[in-house]
C-alpha cells in the first residue's frame, strides 16, 4: 500500500505554516532548519519573509523585464530659474528680473528660465526602493545557497541583476535607496502609470509591506507563501512536520486556557502555550531540556563487576580501542556513547509557582512515513529508548520512574498507516495519519 501523496501532507501543513508564521508564534530558526533552508542564517521572522518575497514568480518575472524596461525610465521636464551676469542662456524671466535688480544694483542680472530633466520623482523612486528590497536577500542568502528551491535565481541572473542595479545611469542619479522614504501617495502615484515598469513595482512594494507587516488575511500574501512555502527535499521531514504541527493543535484544543507566544530569537522551542499557571514547549527534532546521551562505561570497571555479562564489556573495550586508534590516525578524538538519540516531537510541560516551576508531564514522539510493520517495530524501540533514557538537564537520574511516573509520560508513535491490532498498549499510544489528519479539520 502506498503512503499518503507528499503533495497532500504539503496541503495540510501549508495552511498551519502560514499561520503561525504570521503570528509569530513559530521559531523561524527551527523551520528553517526543517523546510530546508539549512545552511542559510536565518535570524530572525522578517528575514524568512524576505526570503518568501524573493521567491514569488511574480518578483522573478519582474526582474526578468527589467532590463528591458528600465530603457523607457519616465522623466519630468521642469523649469529651473537662474540668475546670470552679462549673458542670456535661455528664456528671460523679465518680471523676476527686474524684481531683484534694484537689490543688488547690477543691470547686467537676467533671470532666465531653462528646463531641466527630473529623474527624482515618485515613480523612479518606489523602483529603486524595490529593487534594493529584493537585491538584499538575493546577495545575502540566495546567492551561497545550494538548494532546490532557489533554481528560478541561477548565479547568473543575481550576477546580472546586480550588475544592472550598479551600472544603471538612470538608478544610480536617485538618492541611495535606504534614504528613500516611500508614502501611500508616492505608491498611489506610481500605480496609476501605464508603464509595468511602475505599475508592477507599486504592486510588489505594497505586497512587500502587508508581508512585512504581518496582513495575512490579504488574499496577494496568502498566494505568495501559498507559492514560495519551501516543503523539506525528504518527504519523511515533510511527514514529520505534519505530525509535529497536528501535535500542536491538539495542545491547543486541550488547553484553550493556555495563549500561544511569540518566538523571540534565541529560543530554542518550535512552539510555546503559557499562562501564569503553566508552561507547555514543543521541540522538534531536538532535546530540549531534556538530555538523551549516556556515555559508554569503563570497560574495566566493568570487568570487577562479576555480574556485568560479557558483551557489555566486550562492546565497552571496543568503544575505548576506536577512540585510542581515531586519535592515532586522524588526530582527532571522538567521544562514544552507549546510548544517544534525538526524538522528532518533544513536548513538556511544567507546573508554575511564584518563584519555581517543576517539571510536570513530558510527551515523547517519533513519526515513521511508512506502512512497513518492520519500520514501526524499529520506529517504536526507538521511541522507548528516548523513553528510557531522557533525564532533566541539571537533575540526577531519569526522567521516567525517577521523576515521573507512566501517568506522566507519554509516548507517540506516529506512522503514515500501519496496521496495528490496538491504538495503545501500556502508555505507548500509536496515532496514524488518518487520525493526525482529523485535528487539521
């Protein structure tokens, strides 16, 4: 049986991207991560807007245009006054003339009038402005990443565009863009022109600042990222997101008293719900606060313990010999773990107090795209050693049994579809795509 078309998790997801994005409620940095923009320095919600921006068709299209357009550049023609001595260059101003001879006593002085091309004017200028907007990302991101998603900007498109923003007699005689002050009625203005050169460039900048702004609901931003959404390369990340967002839903369905916040920079969670009370974080594909690494034994301890069996020891001297030999050959030590691991979905949840909060309830999960029964037998051991092996940073001994018991500990299971005789068995619960579906309606 084939698993659900990647299309269909994309069309699920998309929507809940968008969102939460909007709201600021989702850390840029880990879906950045997560839909493949790794590689990139994404610091921040407004950077990954810029990014979205630059990937629309529609701004593509434009610059492809550009050159072309740019040859019919409309200017002004206006009257400049100038005084001269002696001589004529032009149309006399006679009332201005005799207006300021008697000040200065000079009957030589003639105000003539000559007419002078104007390229400042409030179309040239939203062009300019847009095209700084879309040159900074494609510079500072685009250009040095490796990835699928940006093939509409080869090297040698940015290269040209680049070339035609610093080469352009008619751009480089505007004032330098980040002086540029766009207003309603410049973009007004600008829209009403004939020319696409303009009449576009209003529409881009608009839509560039509702992104910018956060105005969601208009129906041009919700195209654009409906368009430029960058879905992960692999299609289990994709079906990972899927899981871990639907996760999400949930935890707001079950706590409706709980708000969601903004992300700041510098978190580390996906997602987090809060009130005075109680705190609720969501990880993907990272521990968290929780640490899942369990260094590997002393093999000779091992050996004076008699009750320690054999291939334990065995596998400990093992581990220690790789060390000793990656160090001579390489150079380079390399420190080995008996266990270590990374759940795809971590969420825990922490009981308030004036001053503390204590580690309250703890839900583990790992999503497998597969509707292989092998794959969910390996999926689930996977999942109890994070079960098992999960401790507090800062405290002493495991999470389970230590600190909590198996009321408080959940594990998840999430597969795109196997066939399973029961949905839960002794605290381990297995939740298939259909019902991961269902809290997306």
């Amino acid at each position: 049986m084939t698993t659900t078309p990647p299309d269909e998790l994309g069309s699920l997801i998309t929507p809940e991207l968008i969102s939460y994005l909007g709201a600021g409620t989702m850390n840029p940095q880990r879906l950045a991560t997560s839909v493949d923009y790794a590689g990139l320095n994404i610091e921040n919600l407004n950077q990954l807007k810029q990014l979205h921006f630059v990937l629309y068709s529609d701004v593509v299209q434009y610059v492809e245009r550009l050159e072309e357009r740019l040859r019919r550049v409309k200017t002004e023609q206006q009257q400049h006054d100038e005084v001269t001595h002696g001589e004529v260059r032009g149309p006399i101003q006679w009332q201005q003339t005799f207006q300021q001879r008697p000040q200065t006593g000079d009957k030589t002085l003639f105000v003539i009038s000559n007419p002078a091309i104007e390229l400042d004017i409030p179309e040239n200028r939203v062009v300019k402005k847009l095209l700084a907007t879309i040159a900074a990302p494609l510079r500072e991101d685009i250009e040095n990443a490796d990835r699928s998603w940006r093939s509409m900007w080869d090297d040698a498109d940015i290269v040209d565009f680049q070339r035609t923003l610093e080469s352009n007699v008619y751009l480089n005689q505007l004032p330098p863009a980040d002086t540029i002050e766009i207003t309603d009625q410049d973009l007004a203005t600008t829209r009403r022109s004939r020319h696409r050169l303009y009449s576009k460039a209003a529409e881009l900048y608009r839509l560039y600042e509702d992104l910018l702004n956060d105005r969601y609901d208009e129906p041009d931003v919700q195209k654009l990222f409906r368009e430029t959404i960058v879905t992960p390369t692999k299609d289990y990340v994709l079906f990972e997101l899927f899981c871990v967002l639907s996760e999400i839903r949930r935890l707001q369905r079950d706590h409706d008293e709980l708000a969601l916040q903004r992300i700041e920079p510098g978190m580390d969670e996906l997602a987090l719900m809060e009130n005075d009370r109680r705190r609720v974080a969501v990880y993907y594909d990272q521990g968290g606060p929780l640490d899942f690494f369990t260094a590997h034994f002393d093999a000779a301890e091992l050996r004076r313990d008699w009750d320690v069996p054999t291939p334990m020891i065995r596998r400990a001297e093992a581990l220690e010999r790789h060390e000793s030999l990656v160090e001579s050959f390489l150079e380079s030590g390399k420190q080995h773990s008996y266990y270590s691991g990374r759940p795809d979905l971590l969420v825990v949840e922490y009981e308030k107090t004036d001053d503390s909060e204590r580690l309250d309830r703890v839900r583990l999960g790992e999503a497998k795209y597969t509707r292989s029964q092998s794959t969910f037998a390996t999926g689930l051991r996977e999942l109890l050693e994070y079960v098992h092996f999960a401790q507090e940073a800062g405290q002493d001994g495991y999470v389970f049994d230590d600190q909590l018991d198996t009321a408080d500990m959940d594990a998840i299971l999430f597969t795109d579809g196997v066939k399973t005789t029961l949905d839960a068995v002794d605290g381990v619960e297995h939740r298939r795509a259909a019902a991961v579906r269902d809290l997306f309606e």
